[in-house]
C-alpha cells in the first residue's frame, strides 16, 4: 500500500482540519485501506459503507485531539474504525450516529444507498470469490473481539506488532500473546 | 491444524480489495460538506464539543456505575403535569430518580438555530413593501435574529467576533461607519429603533488554529478533554450614534444560546444548561445582569414530569430592548435537551424528542407551551405527539390552534399532521402520509397546510386544516425533485427550493438546486407553473437550510437566494455523464429571479463578490471562504449583497454595478 511521506502526512494532518483540500487528500490516501479493513472484518459490504462512514467522520471531528495521542494518523484511524467494528459487533442494529443521518437530511441522499446498483452487484460478486476467506472468516467473527482485532489487523492488514501495539492502545508483548492465543483459539474452532 | 500451520494459511490466504467508488465520492461529499470547514470561529467547537463535554462531565460525576448500570426504573410519573420544585432536595432527588444516564444522548442533542434558522412571512403576507426588506421570518411581527439586519438606512452585520454597522443608503455615501469587537463570538443580532442586540458566545474568540493544538481554554483531564463552560452575553447597545454604539447593558448565562425572537420592544432568548453534579451538588442556572449575580433556587424552576435520559435547564430571558433600567426576568423550565422552537406572538414552543430505552430510539416529541408577553413569561402547558419535528416550519398556530407535523421512522416513515389545543391536547389528526418517505419542508398557511415528502419523487401535499378536529387531505403532485423549504408567494401560490433529483428506481440522485412555483388553487389539483435548475450535481444554496438567506418581495416580483454553482466536466465522462457525478464549484453568489404566477421565473442576472474564479475552483469546496454571498437585501431601488468580505450594491432595475464597501481590511 502506498503511503504518504510521513513529514508530508504530518503537514496534511495540520492543515486538514481547516483546509478541506487538504482532509480530502488524507480522505483519498486513506478511504481504501479503512473500507478494506472493516469490510475484511465484517464481511457486509452494507456494513461497510455505514462504519466507514462513522469512522471518517469521527476522524474529522476529533481531528484537533489527534496529535496529542501521538500515534500516526493511519493508526490512529485504525483504531476509530476498529471501536466501531466493536460496537457493530456488539449490538443488534449498528445505530448510526444521528449527525450523519441530519447531514443526509440537509441534502445528502443515504451514504449507503449512493452506488449505482451495478457497482454494488459487482462488489457481491467479487466478495463470493474469495470463498477460503468467507470460510475463515466466518469463524474469525465468533471469537472475542480482542482476538478478532489482532488476527484481522497482523494478517489481513499485514501490520507490524508495533503498529498493532498502537492501533489497540496496548503493549506489544500484549498483541504478542493476544495473537498466540487467537490463533490457537481459531485453531481450535476448525 | 497446527498452529504454524494456520498461521501460514492466514499469512498467505487472498483477501478480498474491493472498493466502492458511489461511496467514496458520497462520503468525502458529506463530510466536505458536514459544516466543520464553514466557519473560522469557535463556535466549531462549541456547537460541536460541547455536548461531548457535557458527556464526559456526566460521567465523571457520576461515576462509571451510573453510565453501565442503567437506574433500572424510573420514578413513577404522573401526566405532563407543570410545577415547580418545592425545595433543592426535591430537585435533586427528581434528577436522580429519573435520569437514565446509560447512554450519551449528546449524539442526539440537535442544537437549534444558531447564526441564523428558518424562515419566512407567515400567512400574513408581505406587508405593503415598505422600502427595506427586513429578515424572512416565519410569522409577522416575530423578529429573529441573524446575522445581516437593516433599518432602511443603515446595515448592521455580524462576522466572527465583530459587530459592523454600515452607511448603506444612499449607495454612492456607503461606508463603515462602526465596528465592535467582542471577545467571544458575535452570532446574531437585533436592530429596534436606536437599540442594536448583539448576541455573544463564549468561550472566547479563537480566530484560527494554525497549529493542530487545542485552543488554550480547552483543557485535557483524566477522563477527555474538558471544555470551558460556554456561556451566552446578550449586549444592548445604544447606537444612536451609529459612528460611536455605546453599550448600554450586558445580561449573561451559563449554557449555550439555542434561539431569540424579538416581539415589539422585548427580546427572548432561550438558553439551555446541562445539569450536572460535583461533589453531590446539582448546578443552578445563574443570570448576570448589571454586575448582579443571581443564582435561580430551585423552588423557582419548574418541571414537566416526564423522565429522560439527562436533562438541561432552559432559561428563557425577556429583556425590554427601549428600558436600559429595567430588570431582565426569566424563568427555568427543566427538560429534556430541546431540539426545535416556533414562536408565535403569545407563545413559544418547545419540542424534544421523547427517549426510548435505547439511543436513538425516539417515537415521540414532547412539546410545551410558554405564555410570553411582554416581561411576562409563563409555562403553561405541555403535551406529547407521535413522531420527530423537522424544524420550526414544522409547527405552526393558528386562531387558538398548535398544529405539528412530524415524521415517524419505526420500520416504514410515516408523516403526520396533529392538531392541538391550547392545553396541548390532540384535537385532530392526519396520519399515515406518504409511507416510506419523510418530510422535507412543511408550511402552515391559515386553514391550510402544505407538506413535501421525499423519497424519489416528491410529492407536494395540501391538507385541508379549517376543522381542527378533522384535518384532511385535498390532493397532491408528484414531480422529480424535492423542496427544503417552501414560501407563499399568495394564497394560491407556493415557491420551493430545493435539489432536483433523477429517479433511478429504488432511489435518487440529487441534482442542482431547484426552483419551483406551484399553483395551489385548485387544492385538489396542486400543480408546478415553473421551475428553474441552477447548476448540476454538487450545487448548493444556503436556503435548503436557513430561510433567512431567501429574499422574496412579492411587489416587486423580486426573488434572490445565494447559490454555489457546480457543474460537470463534459469532457471527463467522454461515454456520457451518469447521473451520479458531482460537478466541480465554478460560481457562487446571488441568483436574481423575477417571479410571478403569470411570467413564471425568469433570471435577471447574478452578482458574485469572487473576483478571481479561478481561486474558487481550486480552493472552494464549499469551505469558509469570506466572499461567498451570504444575504441579500433591498433598499429602495438598491439590492444589497453581502458576504463577509464585503457589501455589494447594484440597481434592481438592471442590476448595475453602483458600489462596494469593503468588510475585510
């Protein structure tokens, strides 16, 4: 994956929260790499579109706190779109947060209602060929969510431990054995 | 398996890559348009933070228990009955009885108006144009506040923490005249007579962040980051010296403006204030005026006795804008967080919506009535209807009638119509409209009522309101697109604004902004006599969201609206452009129509305040941009436009050029 020059990353960062061209270029940078993760979590291309939704516009909102937590900023999106792919998890029905739906009521169709049938026909399609993946997958969603995380994060999104450590907030010998006893554990669901 | 062996299988397993562009453009969209690249002011954080912070402070008074354990029972509650608190003790144990704090309903909380909220003359028409347009408000004689007023001479502005006043008739003397400059956000005002009311918001002033640190007032503690407490100054200025405005009185709160109107020599303010405790105390709301501090006792604060997630005190402040002397009164009222208000000449009205166990799951609105005239404030009565309010074109009264329409969203959204007495009892209703669509403007003119639905077409209802006790449906028109708001152009005409929309079966896809002119008076038979569309896919104007940007003169056959135009590169899509691409921002300013049932409309010509098209294109999209055209208005033969850079005059005849004052130096 390609990824921006961190000095370049760091002044887009400062300028994004006021300048939209430069939130938009971050926007671009980011939005495949996001999406990809929380659809590889999810397996729900519905699902997808909503977290993702959620996850970037938390980012812009709590985009003057990033820096103080001082991790990078593909992290630290990471990290929203993983608290959402919890919360996802966790209930019934994933409630969008009311400011999106009041922003799709102020002029904006529905997020997830915006690509051309075709396009999201096609992106079935190419979900169901992935079959070894579906299959792991499904399994991979009935563990906790802290094994989830690490499994999703260290072989889906090829993360370093380091990068993991940062995303979860915790220490790397933590992901470390967090990610022992997840493999083990979906070991044993096979 | 063994465990090397999974590991493998996963290292080398092929995932899928797959992308949607339809959301990715939608999306970034969205959230370039969200508002957080519209102003340069802290209002951004105060609108938006805010409530996070009321959260954090809630949970951290009162303890994580609280937020996971919800208090499993409210407090048996009688009706929506009205009291006031016998003493502090009873007040605190009727907050912890009933406030369920499980879950943050700050995601929810709507805060109401801020620079400036909805709209126009009610059915009352444009009085005799006399020789100034005044704000488009929504019921005569019910001023509200926003951020561009006049006098017919003079014109006085708001922009970030300054207050300006113009010379502005006659055109060729135009000139700044005064400017105050405040310490925290200026973010409406009032012109009566020699007296000019400024609304300020604190914290303070912040212009702009040129560095990703917090502003020095927001302070990070172990649980987030806390917010100063905002607060609200409402500043009388005597400006019969319009060169010299002098300050006459200042009255303050704690908490955050929600809305004001102004009936005859009296200002109302609503505030609302979470409540929290600290070390087992609740807060009380405060009022500053005149160096005096005055604490409210809760034996002074009334209550509905409804439960809700958490609640906040609305203070409603009436203040006589000719009397420097006399005293401010006010009252409190505890509710819930209230999300929309109507004001109409004896009453304001209240709504939030009523919270289920659930975030997020709200069927019902509650809604209370309180008697305003003159210094007199008076919460009278409060009642309850199914459903979400859209905003204050949504309510409406009429010859001792409150009538509401709503949207319910329980499986299939429903609309309806209520009617209510003045006890707030439902006298009659109309429900079930339009099944699986929600409205999107509503206008309440006398006996009659008009409600656009949206979902791929949009249909234009008009309901029959002249017995309050059977409210009916007369007949509807079906056209592609959707207004946002709509404006009686008379009693048999209807203008709409709002986006075009191609159908694409299952759903639609926004276009360029809308005009439409409809013809009501065959009520069965509504029908659209003309419309306009400005600009492809991308285009916006700020009357979909705020009627005050609308200037309508009927005398005149006059209609202005600010448009950001956006249009589609032809040349990208050599196959065709499907319906779905935005356009680039290639234009923005005002759209000079003239309007009448019998020419239909016809545009006269645009004015923009942007003398170099090509920084639009490069830099706009649609963030802050200080000449962008915000308001427009009329003096005599002049129309004034205005953005925050400066004031444009041109002749209405033919729009000539005649002169500009500059804002910015």
């Amino acid at each position: 994956m390609a990824n921006i020059d961190l000095s370049e990353e760091k002044e887009l960062v400062r300028q994004a929260q006021k300048a939209p061209v430069a939130f938009a270029k971050l926007y671009d940078q980011y939005y495949p790499q996001i999406f990809g993760y929380v659809l590889r979590r999810t397996a729900n291309l519905e699902a997808a579109q909503d977290i993702t939704s959620e996850t970037f516009l938390k980012a812009l909102r709590k985009l003057w706190q990033f820096r103080w937590r001082n991790i990078s900023f593909s992290s630290w999106l990471y990290k929203i779109a993983t608290n959402e792919i919890n919360q996802y998890f966790r209930k019934a029905e994933y409630k969008k947060s009311v400011s999106l739906e009041e922003l799709q009521e102020q002029g904006f169709e529905p997020i997830s209602s915006h690509n051309p049938e075709s396009e999201l026909i096609e992106a079935q399609e190419k979900l169901k060929q992935h079959q070894d993946f579906l299959e792991i997958q499904e399994k991979i969603v009935r563990l906790p969510a802290k094994y989830q995380e690490v499994i999703a994060l260290r072989f889906f999104e090829q993360k370093q431990i380091k990068e993991i450590a940062e995303i979860l907030g915790k220490k790397e010998g933590t992901i470390k054995s967090l990610l022992h006893r997840a493999v083990e554990k979906l070991r044993e669901a096979d | 398996m063994k465990h090397e062996d999974l590991i493998q299988k996963l290292e080398n397993l092929e995932t899928p890559e797959i992308e949607l562009t339809g959301h990715k453009q939608a999306l970034k969209m969205a959230l370039l348009n969200s508002g957080h690249f519209k102003k340069r002011t802290i209002m951004y954080w105060a609108k938006i933070l805010a409530p996070v912070a009321t959260a954090l402070l809630l949970i951290a008074v009162l303890g994580l228990s609280a937020v996971i354990e919800p208090e499993p029972q409210p407090a048996l509650l009688g009706e929506n009955q009205i009291s006031r608190f016998a003493s502090y003790e009873e007040l605190q144990d009727f907050i912890k009885a009933n406030a369920q704090y499980t879950a943050f309903p700050w995601r929810d909380v709507v805060l109401l108006d801020v620079s400036g909220a909805v709209k126009g003359e009610g059915f009352v028409y444009a009085p005799a144009a006399p020789d100034y347009a005044t704000t488009n408000i929504q019921v005569a004689g019910v001023d509200e506040a926003d951020i561009v007023k006049t006098d017919g001479k003079y014109i006085y502005l708001v922009s970030g923490n300054r207050t300006i006043i113009v010379k502005a008739y006659p055109p060729a003397q135009a000139q700044v005249l005064s400017e105050i400059e405040l310490e925290g956000t200026a973010i409406g005002i009032f012109i009566n007579g020699d007296r000019l009311v400024v609304f300020e918001e604190g914290p303070p002033y912040y212009p702009y962040y040129d560095d990703m640190s917090p502003p020095p007032f927001v302070r990070e503690s172990y649980i987030g980051y806390i917010l100063p407490e905002t607060s609200i100054n409402i500043k009388v200025y005597d400006v019969s010296n319009r060169e010299n405005p002098r300050l006459q009185r200042e009255i303050s709160a704690d908490g955050q403006y929600v809305s004001s109107r102004m009936i005859g020599n009296y200002t109302y303010v609503v505030i609302n204030e979470p409540v929290y405790e600290q070390d087992d105390e609740l807060n009380l709301p405060r009022i500053y005026s005149g160096g005096n501090e005055t604490e409210i006792p809760a034996t002074d604060i009334y209550y509905f006795d409804v439960s809700d997630y958490y609640y906040m005190y609305t203070t409603i402040i009436a203040i006589n804008t000719q009397v420097d002397n006399q005293e401010p009164t006010y009252e409190t009222i505890l509710l819930g967080a209230s999300s929309n208000l109507y004001v109409s000449l004896n009453n304001i009205y209240l709504t939030f919506p009523v919270w289920g166990r659930d975030v997020g799951d709200f069927g019902k609105t509650s809604i209370h009535r309180i008697h305003i005239e003159g210094a007199e404030i008076e919460p009278v009565a409060s009642g309850e209807v199914p459903g979400m309010v859209l905003n204050q074109f949504s309510m409406d009264e009429y010859d001792g009638y409150f009538r509401v329409a709503t949207t319910t969203r329980e499986g299939t959204s429903r609309n309806h119509i209520y009617i209510l007495d003045m006890a707030l009892n439902i006298t009659g209703s109309l429900e079930n409209l339009a099944p699986g669509e929600t409205i999107y403007s509503a206008r309440f003119m006398g006996e009659r009522g008009y409600l656009v639905t949206f979902k791929q077409v949009d249909p234009l209802f008009v309901i029959d309101l002249s017995n309050p006790r059977d409210p009916k449906e007369l007949g509807y028109l079906k056209v592609t697109g959707y207004s946002d708001y709509l404006h009686p152009y008379d009693e048999n005409h209807l203008i709409g604004i709002g986006k075009e929309t191609t159908d694409e079966g299952e759903f639609a896809w926004y276009q360029g902004v809308k005009i439409s002119l409809f013809d009501v008076s065959d009520v069965n038979n509504p029908r659209e006599i003309d419309k306009e569309i400005i600009g492809h896919r991308g285009t916006d104007s700020p009357v979909l969201r705020n009627h005050k940007a609308f200037l309508f003169d009927k005398s005149r056959n006059l209609l202005v609206i600010p448009v950001l135009v956006a249009e589609v590169d032809q040349s990208k899509h050599p196959g065709g452009v499907p319906s779905w691409a935005y356009g680039e921002p290639v234009w923005q300013g005002a759209y000079v129509f003239h309007i009448s049932p019998d020419a239909g409309l016809r545009l006269e010509g645009r004015i923009t305040h942007i003398e170099n098209l090509a920084e639009l294109e490069q830099d706009y999209y649609y963030f802050y941009y200080p000449f962008s055209v915000t308001r427009s208005l009329y003096i005599d033969d002049v129309l004034y436009t205005i953005s925050d850079a400066k004031i444009k005059m041109n002749n209405l005849e033919n729009l000539d050029y005649i002169n500009e004052v500059q804002l910015l130096y």
